[in-house]
C-alpha cells in the first residue's frame, strides 16, 4: 500500500471517529438537535457540499481499490504460507532456477523467459532458439517436465502452465552450402 493511501486511511479513519463521537454524543442526548438539524440545513443544497462529499466517495474507492488489488510484492512473487509464517519467492530467483534447467539442456541455444502469477499460479514463457539436429516436440516436452520436477523440488512451486515457442533453429556455422 503507498504512503498516499496510507494517509487517507488515517484522515477517514480520524473523521470516521468524529462522526461516530457526534452520533454517540447525540444518542445520549449530550448535543442539541438544533445543531444537528441546523448542520443540516445550513448545507442543504449547498454545492459545495456535493463536491467534499464527491472527493470523498472517490477517495474511498481508491482506498477499496487498493485493498482488493492487493500488494504489489505478491504480484511480483510466490507466497507460501507455513507454520512459522510467510516465505515469498520473487519471481526473478524463480526465472533463475528456470534458465538453470534450460542452459543445461541438449539443443537450446538462446532463451528468453518470462514469468508471471495470476489468480491460477504461475505462468512460465518461454522463446528458445534451438539447434537443427534436435527433436523439437521431444525436447519441448522434456523441457516442460523438467522445469516443472526442478520447481517442485527445489521450491514447492507447482509452474501451473508452461508456454514454449521455438522462436528459430540456429544456423550451424560448421555447415557449408557446396
């Protein structure tokens, strides 16, 4: 949460407990009713009175807005729970684990990954150009396997969906066209 909304929260917060005092002092009849009544008709129909009322409303679903969008660390990580508490794993130490495995695999020459989280886990993309000799539905399916066991393993996080695209086959610079 920023320190903006974090500051509007403690103003509504403060104004929410002025007007629950008023509504208290009120109940036990510790304020007159002509002061509320006149409050009331003093601003009644008052412009400006629509427009604090406006900024407010906007206000309060900016601050709602925040609170369901959740934290932007856990957009950018993996959090898993346990008994001692939160263990988050950024999704940059993740993409590292994964170019571990597909470095050492047979046939990947280049690699560009991506990952990201959403409401199902987490989403690995991946583009690789690979070398000519290879069987690319073979290694394509190695690969997916692979990153999902080393995940498991070494992290307890299940890769929900693993995209590849074979982007291109590496021109082997030993061939010879004659």
């Amino acid at each position: 949460m920023q320190v903006l909304d974090r500051i509007i929260i403690v103003i509504f917060a403060i104004l929410l407990m002025f007007v629950s005092l008023v509504m208290m002092l009120s109940t036990f009849e510790l304020i007159p009713q002509e002061y509320i009544t006149n409050l009331i008709y003093q601003n009644y129909g008052q412009i400006e009175m629509g427009i604090v009322g406006l900024i407010f409303f906007i206000i309060a679903i900016r601050i709602l807005r925040s609170l369901v969008r959740g934290n932007d660390h856990n957009r950018n990580a993996i959090v898993r729970e346990n008994s001692l508490g939160q263990v988050r794993l950024s999704l940059s130490a993740i993409d590292a684990l994964v170019r571990e495995v597909v470095t050492k695999t047979r046939g990947v020459k280049e690699l560009e990954s991506r990952l990201r989280v959403n409401e199902e886990g987490l989403i690995i993309f991946l583009e690789v150009v690979v070398t000519p000799d290879i069987n690319i539905p073979e290694l394509t399916e190695d690969l997916q396997e692979q990153i999902r066991e080393y995940l498991g393993r070494t992290t307890g996080v299940v890769a929900n969906n693993i995209e590849i695209l074979v982007d291109n086959i590496a021109q082997d610079s030993n061939l010879r066209v004659e």
